[in-house]
C-alpha cells in the first residue's frame, strides 16, 4: 500500500545535502584510510570502522575503491601499502650500500645476541654479511652458513669454526641452494639461526622471492632453536612472491627506528620481540 510521507522544506533541504554530502564525506574518509595505510603500514578493517564510526562494510568498500586506484592492497582483514607486493629483489651487488647505516646498527646488535661458544647459522644477504663482519674476531663461535660471502668475511678469525653447507651456486645472492645444500642441513643443529628476510608481513608471513631456494630456506629454520631475522624497514610490510613460513617462527626481530609502526605493534602483539636500533 502507497503511503504518502510528507517532508516540510527544512527537512528536505536537510535530505539533499545529506545525499550531496555523503559521496563527499566518503572521498575524504578514504583518502585519509590511504594516508593512514601508508603511515601505519597497515591497517584493520575494525580499527578503520572505530575510528570513522562506519561499518564494517563500508569500510572494505572503501578499500576496494582504493585497490582499484592502486593505493592499497587489501589482505584478509585490512589493507597494507601497494609496494608491499614487492618487487623482485635486485642483485647482491646492487643492495650493498641500499639502507646501508642502518643495516650496520642492525649487524652490531644481533652479534650482540650471539655468546662466546655457540654454534649459529648465519644465512645470505647484505644485513646478514654485516652481522658477520661486526662479530668480534676473538668470539670462540661455530658459523655455519650456506653464503659465499658470510665465508669471506669470516674465514679470517681463527676463532670462528666455519660449517659450509654445500650446494649450487645462485650467483645473484652468491647462496648455495638445493637438493645437497639441505642434506648438508639435515643432520645440523644449532643454537641460533640468523636470516634476512625479503618480506616480513605479520598475516604473509615470512616471504622470498626465489622459489627454488624456499625450501632450502626451510631446511635452515628447522636446523636451530631460536629464530632471529634481520631485516631494515623496508622489508617490513612487504610480500614477496613466496611464503617461507609464519611470521611467529621467529622469535625476534632486529629493525632499525624507521619499521611502520602499525608493523611493529602487529608484531608484538605475535609475541615477537621487535628491537628497534
């Protein structure tokens, strides 16, 4: 049945603004949901619907406008920045002097996790070479690893026994890999494993962008007891093409001042210990 409703001109005059306001109100609160992403790192569906006081649907309309517009990318439950599907890494060569002071800092403080007589597993990568460099010379220490580099810089301290898990060469992150590398793996344990990581996201996980090299990535985590990644900023948030592993295999993070704070408190809250240097 038809009912009639009648609107005095107040009323309708409030009408239509609400209708002319509401696209507007909406632009506004996604572009400050994209400010807040890109600020934070990441973000929640309930916190974005606390903080604006909408619903929960209107907010995953809102990041999927903003994913069509290449702002966000959402992930079950929010959204982090678009780069954090990362690109694929550049070469060894090509990272040495990328984020190069603070993977020093970061290099200092995870030697300094590492005590006289343990046996640790250093993994590849730039932040990793600078943990080995920064290990005090005189430190009685069993190293093994699976980089050609980490050898290097190691083979001179006397102190150090060195364990090379041999394997094929990848000669973009000079890492032995495959099939002999992790039978090397097989009947090895250690106290420590020290890795970098290309992504580090507290819902993806731990992420590589090598495919072949996951599983040997792999065969390393099962070979220690705790789990230490070293990873800049910029590692943080991002997904790379392959999941090692849970982020919570780790049981801490050593980062440097600038880690997207929505990232750190994410993690934390994991119950990984996150140092910031």
């Amino acid at each position: 049945m038809f009912r009639y409703v009648y609107m005095n001109a107040s009323a309708r005059q409030r009408h239509t603004y609400g209708a002319r306001r509401a696209p507007h109100l909406g632009k506004v609160r996604q572009r400050r949901i994209a400010e807040l992403v890109d600020e934070q790192g990441e973000v929640t569906v309930a916190e974005l619907a606390e903080q604006f006081e909408v619903s929960g649907m209107t907010v995953r309309r809102d990041l999927r406008k903003l994913e069509q517009q290449g702002l966000v990318e959402r992930t079950h439950g929010g959204a982090v920045p678009p780069s954090a599907a990362a690109a694929p890494e550049p070469p060894l060569k090509e990272r040495f002097d990328h984020e190069i002071h603070a993977k020093r800092r970061i290099g200092r403080a995870v030697a300094d996790f590492i005590a006289d007589g343990e046996t640790v597993f250093i993994g590849s990568g730039t932040t990793t070479l600078e943990i080995a460099k920064a290990l005090p010379p005189e430190r009685r220490l069993t190293v093994v690893t699976n980089a050609v580099t980490i050898v290097n810089a190691l083979a001179p301290m006397p102190a150090i026994d060195l364990v090379v898990a041999g394997g094929i060469l990848r000669r973009e992150e000079m890492s032995l890999i495959g099939h002999l590398t992790e039978e090397a793996l097989r009947d090895i344990r250690v106290d420590k494993v020290v890795m970098g990581m290309r992504g580090v996201h507290p819902e993806h996980g731990l992420t590589s962008d090598h495919l072949p090299e996951l599983q040997t990535d792999r065969a390393i985590l099962r070979t220690g007891g705790e789990v230490i990644i070293a990873a800049d900023h910029t590692k943080l948030g991002h997904i790379a093409a392959s999941r090692m592993a849970p982020v919570t295999v780790a049981s801490r993070l050593v980062t440097d001042q600038d880690a997207p704070e929505g990232i750190v408190i994410a993690l934390r809250q994991a119950e990984i210990e996150v140092i910031l240097v």
